[in-house]
C-alpha cells in the first residue's frame, strides 16, 4: 500500500490552496493522490487533520460506473480516523465518517470557548438559573460532527451537542441537540410502568389467589389516567380478571374478578 504522509499544517495548506484555485478541486485527472487532496480540503477533514499527528491516508478506485473513490485516512499510531467516498474529477464528496480524538490542546481551546457560551446560552437558562455551576466534560461526536458536552447534574445531566463554523477555531458556537437522562422512550415506559401494574394489582390477596390458580396467565395493560392504569390477567384468551391500579401509590383502586 503506497502511504500518503502530510505534515501538521499541510491539511490546512491544502483547504487553502483549493479555496485559492492553486489546486483545483474541478477538473483534474483521477488519482490517488487527487482522491487524497480532494478528502483533505473537505470539512471536518481540513479542519481536524492537522491535529492528527502523523496522519497519512490511501485511496483505490471503485472503478464503478460514478467514478468513486475512496479514501482511508489513520493518524500516527495507524488507527482509522475516517473516509470518504470522493470523485476527484468532479470534487463532490458523496459520503463520509470520521473517527477524530481530542487531543489536549483541542480540549482546552472548546472548554476555553464552551464554558461561557453554556453560562450565556439562552435555551439552557430557560431550564435552570446558572449552568455555569455544574461541571462539564466534553468530546467529539463524531456522528454528528460537534463537540458533545456532558452537564454534569447527577439524576438530571444533560448531554448537549455544540456546533461551530470550525470545530477546531471555536468560531460562531450554537446549540444543535439536547438530551436528557434516565428518559425512556415511549414503548420502555409503557412496558416498565406495565410490570409495575401487574406488581401493585398483585398486592390485592383475593386478585392474586384467583390469578395465581391458573397456569400460564399472561397480563397486559394500559395507562387510564394519571397514574392509574388498567391491569388484564388472561389464560389464553380467557378473562380472568382486571383492575385499576396507581403505579405511584402501588395500590388497587378497583378490581374485578371474572
């Protein structure tokens, strides 16, 4: 496999050198080192690559009929740090994943930039009164090329995404995602608050007895209102019971025994 080695700076020289039209990124003759040039100058790429020390990167030709190629690229160490499927007649970049670290320096520049705009940010003020009194702690999503920053507020953290014009200058930051912890989606609510419904009706003696009696019950339920929901026990397709319970309370409101 031939190695493409750059240097620290020669991704950033590369962007530059595209965007001034001394090397063109349209028009220019299919190859592995075109492929390379062409990935390099492309966000993230340009931006991250020249904090990868080491990098280097290989690219084949797909030979289909779009005129594919693609490019791997590995830091030092020789651990992939992305691709990208290119046509570098055309310059259009078609796909791409990467696989960026944050280095020391990367990390104490975003928590240099995140820290006050967090402090500022007015959908976050909205939630609580001072979010600079949390801790933070921070990395690269790279799926959804930003910096993911986890608020650390035990039972209520909240792990946001913050995207910038260039994720590694901390230009322009805004946030992109939110989310909270310990929220469940709606079928695991639905299926724990279920177990839970069974649990509390099972609290009634006589219910259980009667339920108890048969083999192979099976129960469903559903939420009524509140924190009530309506428990059905079954064997088979037979009704053998049902009742209303608080989830909360673990208590039985009503029951019925068929």
């Amino acid at each position: 496999m031939r190695r493409y080695c750059v240097n620290r700076w020669a991704a950033g020289l590369i962007a530059a050198l595209v965007l001034m039209g001394v090397v063109p990124a349209f028009g220019q003759e299919a190859s592995e080192a075109a492929a390379i040039e062409t990935a390099a100058a492309h966000p993230p790429f340009a931006a991250w690559l020249p904090y990868m020390e080491g990098w280097y990167a290989a690219a084949y030709d797909t030979e289909n009929a779009y005129g594919i190629w693609m490019v791997q690229f590995w830091d030092g160490e020789g651990s992939e740090i992305g691709w990208v499927m290119v046509n570098p007649v055309t310059g259009r970049i078609f796909n791409q994943q990467t696989g960026f670290y944050v280095t020391d320096d990367l990390y104490a520049g975003a928590e240099a930039v995140i820290g006050p705009f967090l402090a500022a940010e007015p959908s976050l003020l909205e939630l609580m009164e001072d979010p600079s009194q949390y801790p933070f702690y921070l990395d690269y999503n790279n799926d959804l090329e930003g910096w993911g920053v986890y608020l650390d507020r035990g039972a209520d953290s909240i792990y946001l995404v913050v995207d910038f014009d260039d994720d590694t200058a901390f230009t322009n930051p805004r946030l992109v995602h939110m989310w909270f912890s310990e929220v469940a989606t709606y079928a695991e609510w639905v299926e724990a608050n279920a177990s839970k419904a069974a649990a509390a009706a099972f609290t009634n003696a006589e219910l259980a007895a009667a339920v108890r009696s048969h083999q192979g019950w099976t129960s469903t339920a559903e939420p009524v209102e509140g924190d009530a929901w309506q428990v059905r026990f079954y064997q088979v397709d037979q009704l053998l019971a049902v009742a209303t319970v608080d989830v909360t309370a673990y208590t039985v409101i009503d029951y019925q025994i068929e």
